[in-house]
C-alpha cells in the first residue's frame, strides 16, 4: 500500500515487484488474466458502440457536459476510452497501464471532475461487461461468474489507483469524497428499476434508526447509514429482463437474482476501507433470514451480522410499500402486519422490535422521501 501511496506522490517509481504485489493484494491472479484475454474477441466488436455510448451519456450530465462539450474534447475523449478497453483486455497490468489510470485520475481531478462521476464512469464499464458476459455465457453461470469476478477485481484497482490520487489532491474532502463513491455506484445498481434514487435514501434514513435503538454506538451508526445504499450493488449483474420482468420469476431466473449478494459481495472486497467492509458485510447478508432460510449462504440467527438484520428488515418494508412494475404498493398497515408476521422467522425479534420502538420516525422519512417515479 505505501509503494502505491509513493508512486502516486511521485516519491518514488513504483517498480515491478510492487505493481505485482498490488495486483496480489487486490487478488488479480493470473488465472483472472486470462479469463479477460478469453473475453477479447467477445469485446472488440463493441467497444467502439460502447464509447459512442459513453460519450453520448456524458455529454447529456450537467456535470460533466461542460468539460466535454469542445468538438476538440471529444476527439480526444473516444481514443482514450478505447485505449483503456484494449489495454484492459490484454491483460497485462504493468507501468504503463499504472501510469495511464493515474494521468487520467489527475487529469480529471485537475479540471474539476468529482470522483463520484469519474468512478460512476467505472459503472459503465461494469454494466459493458457482465452484458458482454451473460450474452457469451447464458447457461453457464460458474463461467459467467469467474468472468464478472475477474473484471471486477480490475476495475477495483483502476479505481484504486484513482482514489488515491484523488485522496493526495483532496484530502481534506476524503470523506466526502468517499460518500459521494458510494452513493453513485449505488445509483448505478438502483437506476433501472427506482429513478428517483429515493429507495437508498429512505433505507439509509430508516436504517439509522434502528441501529440508534438497537444502541449502536455513533460511530457504528453513521457507518451503517452510509452503507446502506450499497446493500443491492450486486443488482448491476442482474440482466434486466430478469431485474425488470412484470411477470413471476422462473425458477432459473431467481437463481440469477439469487446471486446479487454474492456479485455484490464480490464488488465491495476491498480491506482499505471502513465503510465499504461494512458495504460488504450488509450485501452479503441482508437476504438471509433469521430462520436460516434464506440466502446466498442459509446463515441463521447470530449468525448474521447485525447490519444485515437491520438493513434486512428495512429494506422489505421499504420493497413493500413501494410500487413497481411487477406489484402494487402496499398500504403502510399491511407492509407493517407482514413485518410482524416474519417475527422470529424472517427477521431477528429484537431487530424487528427496534424497528416498531421508531415506526413514527420511519414514517414520517417515508413521507419527506415520496416516491416520484411514475410507471
């Protein structure tokens, strides 16, 4: 970590032996490195619709329109996303490829790009690439899987390698910075079935809550309000004919929904920081049930993590009482019957108990943060 923390303060280069154990750190194998180079030939062909599309996106934000609006911009902006789609793709992660994502993590910082945007550009990135794999492997799921893993640990380093950047240039915005990260790649996930980005924002408020009356200290609390909204980020792997299908779910398609907490998982594995561990923790188990039925992984009772026992029991009347494409919303009375019902089997009594003890609380949040998306 210092030897990357060096280089990017130009104390010292970063040499091959420390790139190596950075790329070890993160768990970029050589076994992921091929699995990427395997993907090329699937990639090539696209990779040119995929940066018109990037750029068209970025040219319709407010934020980042005014940086990219010069004709001059763009026709510098397109050969450097393709350049980063073939360097990516072959798989061989040295100094120069080092050295580009830290130009462009500077160059971004210089000209007044917030971190949150040029890491929610790595969301499109994501969301190119696991299309790119559910289209090469739509019945293999290990394959598909090992394929989303290897991709995921890369764009973690490029983000890496950016954050600290950002880190050394803005301090004293470090946690700001680090919020903001959060609640975009959360958007990222949320964008598709909730466009207000109202569901992570009342979920993080009525988490706060009942981690306050489950006495978590305040520290713990803040954690888990700022985590909250990571909680389906995993989402991002799901295809949207599954994510969005008005109609009940196949067997073989819940599978596939299954598997968000652990792609989620897999997104927030990084040990660096704090809040993205606690990130981590909630995706992993806010789907289980304290009966022990529930999953990616059946963990019953204490052994669920406190978080995602309360994540898990404001999360399901948030999805109650908000109305999709596939269901109704229901009336506040029944979402808060159906709670109650799944007492001491779908959720953890004394969670559940600190949940009712700020029902008032977790009411009048609903009420400032209305839906607004009309379907």
């Amino acid at each position: 970590m210092k030897a990357l923390r060096d280089w990017i303060h130009k104390e010292k280069p970063l040499d091959r032996h420390d790139r190596e154990r950075w790329l070890q750190y993160l768990s970029v194998t050589k076994e992921d490195r091929k699995t990427i180079v395997a993907m090329k030939d699937d990639f090539a062909p696209h990779i040119d619709e995929f940066v018109a599309d990037f750029c068209g996106h970025l040219l319709k934000q407010k934020e980042t329109s005014v940086f990219i609006m010069d004709t001059d911009v763009i026709k510098r902006l397109k050969p450097s996303v393709k350049k980063y789609w073939t360097q990516l793709l072959k798989g061989n992660y040295g100094s120069g490829y080092f050295n580009d994502r830290l130009k462009a993590a500077h160059t971004h910082e210089r000209i007044g790009v917030g971190p949150g945007w040029y890491i929610g550009a790595y969301t499109r990135c994501f969301q190119f690439a696991t299309d790119r794999i559910f289209l090469k492997y739509p019945d293999k799921p290990e394959q598909a899987q090992q394929a989303i893993a290897a991709f995921t640990k890369v764009f973690f380093l490029d983000m890496s390698i950016a954050m600290e950047a950002y880190a050394y240039k803005t301090h004293d915005r470090l946690k700001t910075a680090e919020l903001e990260t959060i609640y975009r790649l959360s958007r990222a996930a949320e964008y598709r079935d909730d466009q207000t980005g109202n569901h992570i924002m009342r979920l993080g408020h009525y988490s706060a809550v009942v981690a306050r009356n489950m006495n978590m200290k305040g520290d713990e609390v803040e954690d888990i309000f700022a985590a909250a909204p990571m909680h389906d980020i995993g989402k991002i792997g799901v295809p949207d004919s599954i994510l969005l299908k008005p109609d009940k779910l196949t067997p073989e398609e819940f599978e596939k929904i299954k598997a968000h907490p652990i792609i989620g998982g897999l997104i927030l594995s990084t040990p660096e920081s704090r809040l993205l561990q606690k990130a981590q923790e909630i995706a992993l188990s806010h789907h289980e049930r304290y009966d022990g039925t529930g999953y990616p992984h059946r963990l019953h009772s204490d052994e669920i993590p406190l978080s995602g026992k309360i994540i898990g029991v404001c999360d399901v009347f948030d999805a109650l009482t908000t109305k999709r494409p596939y269901k109704p919303a229901f009336s506040n009375d029944e979402a808060l019957t159906e709670i109650k019902k799944g007492e001491g089997s779908h959720f953890d009594p004394q969670v559940s108990g600190a949940f009712f003890k700020g029902v008032d609380e977790i009411l009048s949040i609903q009420k400032r943060f209305q839906e607004e998306t009309a379907y």
